[in-house]
C-alpha cells in the first residue's frame, strides 16, 4: 500500500513539474538526453520495488525544455529531483548535464556514462563541492563525541577516505518501480 501511495505521489509530483514528454526534444539538453537514452526508468534490479538498494531513476523531457531526473529510494524515502537544463553529448558513452537539484536550488554538474548499456554517475559536482569523482563516492560514517559541549551536536559525519562505485543501472523496459 505504501509503494502504492508513493508511485502515485511521484506521478502526481511529474505531472505537477510538467514532465509529460513533448512530441520531439525541443532543445540541446533534451536532444543530448534522446540520443543518449535517458528518458525512461533505470534501476539495478527492475523486478525488484525501489529501495535504498535499488533505487530507481526516471528520467523525462519537460515542457519548459529541460530534462528531470527523480531517484526514488522507496517507501521512506524522499526523492531527490534535478532539472537538468544543459547539456551535451561528451562522446559516444558520456553525457554531461547542468542543472540544479530541485531540494536546495544548488547548481549541479553530472556526467552521466553508459558501460555495457549501464547507466552510472560518472563525475559529479553539487554546492560546491565534489559529489563523484570516476564513478565512486566517498564512504562516511557517523561518530559520536559524548565529550562535546553542551549546545553542540553530540556526533559528526565524518569522511573515512575510502570510496564506493556509484550503482550501475538499466533501463526498465515496461516495468513501473515499486
């Protein structure tokens, strides 16, 4: 039931972003995005509901020209949403996209590559700061200070200085997720 309720809430949140996919893409970002195969859903596993494991990628044309990108990580989970609005094919199996992540208004700089027809983050750079670097991501734990003082956070995050690849995905071919 809760899958349920979240597929429709993301449905609704699309079509609320305007993201029905117009007749042909309308402009650089978008013709990038269809001659590279984004539109559609990806996940590492498409029989298989979204979750933080498996999360799901839906990737559309909007009516205003830009490209949306919503993750879903499944029941829980809020997904995090991009409008890409530039964009361009960086050779045959790298697209780079410009755009900004829908939660904060930062800028957001991705470059997305295809391995064996998997979609991975390839690099990415979000406020400010670097997000992926070669397809990994830095690995971070939470440490707790018991000794800190009072009105400070009693624990940080902390960067181990280890990293992880990004999720390769494929494209779901008439499979919702959930």
């Amino acid at each position: 039931m809760a899958d349920q309720v979240l597929r429709l809430t993301l449905t609704a949140a699309a079509l609320l972003l305007g993201t029905a996919a117009p007749a042909a893409a309308a402009t650089p970002v978008q013709a990038a995005a269809v001659a590279f195969g984004l539109p559609g859903d990806w996940a590492a596993d498409c029989s298989k509901p979204a979750s933080l494991e498996n999360g799901y990628e839906h990737w559309s044309l909007a009516a205003d020209g830009t490209v949306v990108e919503v993750t879903d990580a499944g029941a829980g989970y809020q997904p995090n949403t991009y409008r890409w609005t530039d964009g361009a094919l960086a050779g045959a199996n790298e697209i780079r996209l410009d755009g900004v992540y829908l939660r904060d208004n930062e800028p957001n700089h991705d470059v997305m590559r295809k391995i064996n027809g998997e979609l991975q983050t390839w690099q990415a750079e979000g406020g400010g700061r670097k997000l992926v670097t070669d397809g990994r991501v830095p690995i971070y734990v939470r440490v707790s200070n018991p000794n800190a003082p009072a009105g400070q956070a009693s624990s940080q995050i902390v960067d181990t200085g280890q990293t992880r690849e990004t999720p390769r995905v494929h494209r779901c071919e008439g499979v919702s997720p959930g």
